[in-house]
C-alpha cells in the first residue's frame, strides 16, 4: 500500500514515516529541498528506506506542487505547516502556508481518486484557544474548536495558522466528500530523528541550556511516538472520524522543571517564573478519543527524558552534569 507524508523531513513526520515503512508502507514523501542532506539522510536511513521510500519536491505554496506526490496513493498524511513564533509577516510565513497549503493538498486529494482518507495534523493549537475559562476542573475535548478573532487580538499568530487552515480544511473536504481525520496533538517531545532543532524540543532545550526564568503557560505534552502512531491508527481504523486531541498530561512549566530536577538533580534549571502574575492554571484535556485509537500515552516523565537524552546525543547541550 502507497500512502503519502507532506513535509516529510520534519520531527513528528519523521516519526511518521519511520512507523509507515515499519509498517510496510510505501512511503512518497514531499521535502521542500530533496537536496538538503539535513532534510533527507535521516530519512533515507530509515528501515525499510530503500525500496520503499520515495522524495518528492513540493512547496505549499505552489499550487499543484503534491499532484505527482498525492498520484496513486491511498492515504495521505499532511503534516506540513510552518510552526515558530517569531515572525516577521504572520500572512505570508504562517497563515499563507498553513491555509492555502491545506487546501493546495486537499485539491490534489479531491482530484485522485485512490486516495481513500486523509490524515491532517492539526494541533490542539486550534481546540482550546477561544477565551473559556480553562481551570483545573474544566476538561476540553474535541467539540472545542479555537476562536481565529480571539487569537488574532492576542497576536498568537502560529494558533491563528492552525486553526483557520483546520476549519478551511473541514469545509473543502464536506464540499469535494473526502474521507479527513484530524489528529490534535499538544506540545510535542521526545526522541528526535532530525538534525534541526524544532520548536517544541526547543522548550525544553532552553530551560536546560540555563534559562534564568521558565515561562509562566501551561501546555499539555505528548510524546512524538504517539503522535506518529495516532495518525497511523487514524488511518487504518476504518470507523476513526472527526478529530482526536493527544495530550498526555497539562502542567505548567514549573511542573516541568520539577520533573527535570528529578530526573537530572545535579542540573542547572531556571528557579523562577518569568514576569509576576500568578500561575496560568492547569486544566485537562479528554483522552476518551484517543483511547479508542489504542493509544495509551507515553509518561511525561518519559517523554522528558527521551528529549534530553536526544538533544544531548544529537549535540544541542553538552552538560556534564546530564
Ligand atoms: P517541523 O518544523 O519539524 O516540521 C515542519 C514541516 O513543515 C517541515 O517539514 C517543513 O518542510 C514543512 N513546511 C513548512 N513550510 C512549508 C512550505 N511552505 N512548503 C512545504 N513544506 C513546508 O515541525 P513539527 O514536526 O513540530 O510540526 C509538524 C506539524 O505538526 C505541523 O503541522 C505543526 O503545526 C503540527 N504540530 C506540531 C506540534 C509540536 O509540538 N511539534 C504540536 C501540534 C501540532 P521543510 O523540511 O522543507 O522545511
């Protein structure tokens, strides 16, 4: 079975493509540079590569980049979308991509007909961002959809990207009748298979690279084993439908740190939170879905210290006291 990964080199799609040819997939996978060794040897080293794994050339933003990559292909797995903070012009970096990229992607499904089912990553960036009060007791799941107004006020623009480009993507593929799930995962750790730093791994590189302040925000974590297996699941279990949000666990950056201190006592890790306002609270996120994708989450504690074990193997940090 052929099935198709969009930005293919990236951290979860790597995990991603690693699972699929496990699996027995062949994979066609689309990298912006087929010619960038950073984006494609760890890839091309994978199990089960040679064979079955094949790069394509493909650009978001170019329409009708992914037809040769989408062509003959029972799934598709698109999990392209620029994902950094700082930005210069929100349009044309994230929003640009993430949205019309989306639909550039769903146009090349929508006109072949062996794609069966279309697997989108989309985030939990674009469930829980809608102004709701989120407390301990309050518990999200995937009715939540975020708010694009309330988080363009905030100037949160990455959660702006992903939720326009999800809810574009659920009204083009009610319109053309493709088969989509939507896979929401939380902040992302755990073991990299990629030479470039990526932005989740890059929250916890900074508070053991000797931050002084870790911030005040509450996420909730998964690890990227899990993330890349749901997408599979999701695929593959003929009743998966609408949209699943993987989260592990919600804590705040000085839980983090707190497990940080318990994994590597003798490490240098930031003591306070930045600014003077109390704690963003926890709140939980539903895990009902995913569970009926057989996935049963990763530890925290784990999936910390999956991450600090790969930066430091990968050359990010080079602490003696790790
Ligand atoms: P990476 O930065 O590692 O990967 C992003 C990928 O998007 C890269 O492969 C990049 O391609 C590709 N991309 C960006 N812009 C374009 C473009 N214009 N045309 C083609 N490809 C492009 O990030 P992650 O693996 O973390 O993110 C992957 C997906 O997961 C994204 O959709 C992100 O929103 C989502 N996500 C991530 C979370 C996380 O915590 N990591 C949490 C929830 C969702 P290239 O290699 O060519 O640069």
């Amino acid at each position: 079975k052929t099935v198709c990964v969009t930005g293919a080199s990236g951290y979860i799609a790597s995990w991603l493509v690693k699972q699929l040819l496990l699996r027995g997939y062949t994979v066609k996978a689309s990298v912006r540079d087929p010619n960038d060794p950073r984006k494609t040897r760890h890839l091309l080293g994978l199990e089960g590569a040679e064979g079955r794994l094949k790069l394509f050339k493909a650009d978001l933003l170019e329409q009708g980049s992914f037809d040769s990559v989408v062509e003959g292909c029972v799934g598709v797995f698109h999990t392209a979308s620029p994902f950094y903070h700082d930005v210069l012009d929100p349009q044309a970096e994230l929003l640009d991509p993430a949205v019309k990229g989306t639909l550039n992607v769903l146009s090349s499904c929508a006109k072949t007909p062996s794609v069966k089912r279309v697997v989108l990553t989309s985030s939990i960036a674009a469930v829980a961002y809608n102004g709701k009060p989120q407390t301990p007791d309050v518990v999200v799941d995937e009715n939540w959809f975020s708010d694009p107004d309330y988080c363009k006020g905030l100037k949160l623009w990455y959660v702006v990207s992903k939720t326009m480009a999800e809810d574009s993507a659920w009204k083009f593929s009610k319109e053309k009748g493709i088969d989509m799930v939507g896979i929401n995962p939380a902040m992302v750790i755990g073991p990299l298979l990629q030479p470039i730093l990526n932005t989740s791994a890059a929250a916890i590189l900074n508070l053991i690279k000797g931050a002084e302040t870790f911030p005040n925000a509450t996420f909730g974590w998964v690890n990227v084993k899990d993330v890349a297996t749901a997408h599979i699941q999701a695929f593959e279990i003929p009743s998966a439908s609408g949209r699943y949000c993987l989260v592990e666990r919600v804590v705040h950056y000085s839980e983090i740190v707190n497990i940080l201190h318990q994994l590597y006592p003798s490490l240098q890790l930031p003591q306070t939170c930045a600014g003077d306002k109390p704690y963003v609270p926890t709140y939980q996120v539903s895990k009902e879905k995913a569970k009926s994708l057989g996935i049963e989450f990763i530890p925290l504690d784990v999936s910390l210290k999956e991450t600090v074990e790969s930066l430091k193997e990968k050359g990010f940090v080079h602490l003696s006291s790790l």
